[in-house]
C-alpha cells in the first residue's frame, strides 16, 4: 500500500527555523540550510544547505556540517583546497602555537610564492601523489637548492597530515614522495683545515677577530654571535663559560629584535670555553672598554653585548655579511660562495673530522645529531687521508 497523498491539510509547515538552521518542506521532501558565516575572500555570508525525507534527517545533516567547518574538516568557500589545507595549518599548527614571526613569515613565504601557485587549487581530497612528486621535480629542475625544496615537502607534508588527522583528506599522498634530485650549491660546504686558519690570520686586529675566532671553535649561528651579551660569558670564571640565550633577529618588519634562540629548549646551552678563546674574549672586552670610553655618549650603554657595531647598538646582519665578505677576501677566497654561516658548518666538520663524536657536537650547537650529520658536516680536509691511514693498519703487512 502506497504513502497517503499529503493534502493541505496534513502536509507540514512550510517552514520551521531552529537557531541558525532553517527547514522547509518544498511538497516532495524536507529541505534546510544553515548559517556558515561569512566567505573567507569575499565577506559574503554563506549557508550550506541539505535535504531528507523527516526533519530529524535534515537537521541532522545540517549539524553535521556545522561540526565539520568548526573543525575546519569543511571549508567555508566549499570542498577544501591544497591552499586552504596548507593555511588552517598555518594558522593552528604554527600561529596559534606561538612560533616567531620570523618563522610564521617564512612559511608563509613558502606558501604563497611556491605551495599554492602549484598546487593550490587542487581539491585536498584529490590531490595524488604523482602530483606532488611532479610539483617538486619541477621545483628542482627550476635550480632551487635542495633544502628550500626539501622545505616545500616538508611544509606540504605537514599541513595534509593535519588535514588527515581531521577526516579531510583520505591519506597524506606529500608523504609518500621522495624529494628529487637537486642540483648542488656552492652555500654546502665548510671552510678546509688551511682556509679556517687563513680567516683567523685574517681578521687579526679586526673589530671581528673575536666574533669569527668564537664562530669557527664554538659553531654559533652568526644571530647567536651578534645576539651574545657580556652577562652571559663567565670568563673569570674557574671553568670559563659561554650560555646562549638569545639570537639577533630581522623581524618581517625590518626591525632588528634580541629574542630566544631557536629550537628554545636545545637551543639554550652552556658551553665551556677552550683556554685560547677565553683568553681571546677577555682580550676583546679590554679592547671594547677602551672603545667605549672614546665613544664617551656616542656608545649605546643599553645592550650590553659582545659583538656590536662600532656605537655599541645591535650588529646589523647585512654589515655583518659585508665585513665578513672583506675578510675572506683578504684570506685568498671567493666572497660570493663565503658567507657567515659557514663558520658553524666548519666548526662541526673540524670537531667531526677531530674525532669528536657527531651526538657531543649536536650537544654543542643545540642541535639534534641527525641535522649535525647531513647538514653541517663536510669535508675539510684537502686530501682524504682516513682511508690510507686506517686501511694501511689494517691490511698493510697482508698486502706488502
């Protein structure tokens, strides 16, 4: 037996309204919409509707999609992009847990400039594999380094596995493509044995002999370096003693700011001081006490730190670069393929290549050992001689 023909006057109310959410019958089913709030590019507001055979179906329905946009599972603007998955990440995984500005501004720079212009408008949900594997290779075919297209990877990784924690993708397809090959850049590599020594001669009587000597033993990022305040150096003391607790930063605005350092747990060490630096930095805090009087008011008492610029204010990061490019010049080498950071790469791979273990170096730069290995340490000696050496103990009177 079939369904009753609904008449005027058993067919429902036309429409009922609970909250945000209408209902309506249109003669054949149940039909509601919801309010989602506005369009995230337009400013418009937006509902999302559905339909059923009994209200209680289409309500429950419409609470399903209110649930989903709240927890961004559902886009506002309709199904979720690539673009929107990478910005709800951003904006909970990294904004919302307090990262620096300067890392918030990087990553977003990632985004905008590479992420979405590739793979953007792509459905979250269909997004393939062979896609991103394609969007990469061509990254790495364009001349980027390696690390900068290692970052994209990361990034998108990291974003689709947010996205998949929340229903919104089936499975986290950046995850399971390798990174493709990419060409080398000179920037991989660390000062040798005989240029280290060189740029030490170098800066001697230098404003920087002090900066670069504590870069290349001790293998501070140069913000570290500029960021050092004399509070945090013990050198009278039994065990001299050098504590990194903030770094010299450019925030996206242009403003130079003294803030944690990086990797803040890890990132905040002691470190002792070998007898030559210790002596070498006492050396140049006589020299700087002699500075300031001269300034007299001209010097910025209000920082305190142990590698300023010549008024005592923060050492600007591109003076730094210029004043460094002269002294390796100086030294015999290339500028251009030269620049301050290589000072931790060398130190890392002198420690390494001295037999020291890469777990105490990664202690030493507040770092993990994983990091210290693939991308600090190099060769620096001119001729590889740990083969000869240890092979010729080993197989030597077997082979003469």
């Amino acid at each position: 037996m079939g369904k009753p023909e609904l008449t005027s006057e058993t067919k429902p109310k036309a429409r009922r309204v609970y909250g945000e959410g209408t209902l309506w019958w249109d003669g054949t089913r149940w039909r509601g919409s919801i309010d989602v709030g506005r369009h995230p590019e337009t400013g418009r507001r937006m509902r999302r509707k559905a339909s059923g055979k009994t209200e209680a179906e289409v309500w429950r329905k419409l609470r399903a999609i209110r649930r989903e946009i709240d927890s961004g599972k559902r886009a506002l603007g309709g199904p979720m992009t690539v673009g929107q998955a990478l910005d709800r990440w951003l904006e909970v995984r990294v904004v919302r847990k307090g990262r620096s500005e300067n890392t918030v501004s990087s990553y977003r720079g990632v985004i905008e400039s590479q992420l979405k212009p590739g793979l953007g408008h792509i459905q979250a949900a269909q997004l393939t594999a062979a896609q991103v594997e394609d969007f990469l290779h061509a990254r790495a075919s364009a001349g980027l380094s390696r690390s900068y297209v290692g970052r994209m990877r990361r990034l998108l990784v990291n974003a689709l596995r947010y996205a998949e924690s929340h229903g919104t993708v089936p499975r986290n397809v950046a995850g399971l493509v390798d990174m493709p090959d990419c060409k080398d850049t000179m920037g991989r590599r660390s000062f040798t044995h005989s240029e280290a020594k060189a740029l030490i001669e170098a800066a001697k009587g230098h404003r920087l002999e002090a900066l670069i000597l504590t870069g290349i033993s001790l293998g501070l990022r140069p913000g570290e370096l500029t960021g050092l305040r004399w509070p945090d150096l013990a050198l009278e003391a039994e065990t001299p003693t050098l504590a990194v607790k903030q770094s010299l930063k450019r925030m996206p605005d242009g403003d130079l700011v003294l803030g944690p350092v990086k990797r803040s747990r890890a990132g905040q060490r002691t470190i002792a001081l070998p007898a030559y630096l210790a002596t070498a930095l006492r050396a140049h805090r006589a020299r700087q006490g002699a500075e300031r009087l001269a300034l007299g008011v001209i010097w910025d008492d209000e920082y305190d730190l142990v590698f300023p610029a010549d008024n005592g204010r923060p050492l600007d990061p591109s003076n730094l670069r210029h004043a460094f490019a002269r002294l390796v010049a100086k030294a015999g080498m290339d500028p251009a393929h030269n620049p301050p950071y290589l000072m931790r790469h060398t130190a890392a791979s002198l420690l390494v290549d001295g037999g020291e273990s890469v777990e105490a170096v990664a202690d030493l730069f507040g770092d993990n050992p994983e990091t210290v290995l693939r991308h600090y340490r190099h060769q620096v000696r001119d001729v590889a001689t740990a083969a000869a050496s240890r092979m010729t103990a080993i197989l030597g009177e077997e082979a003469s």
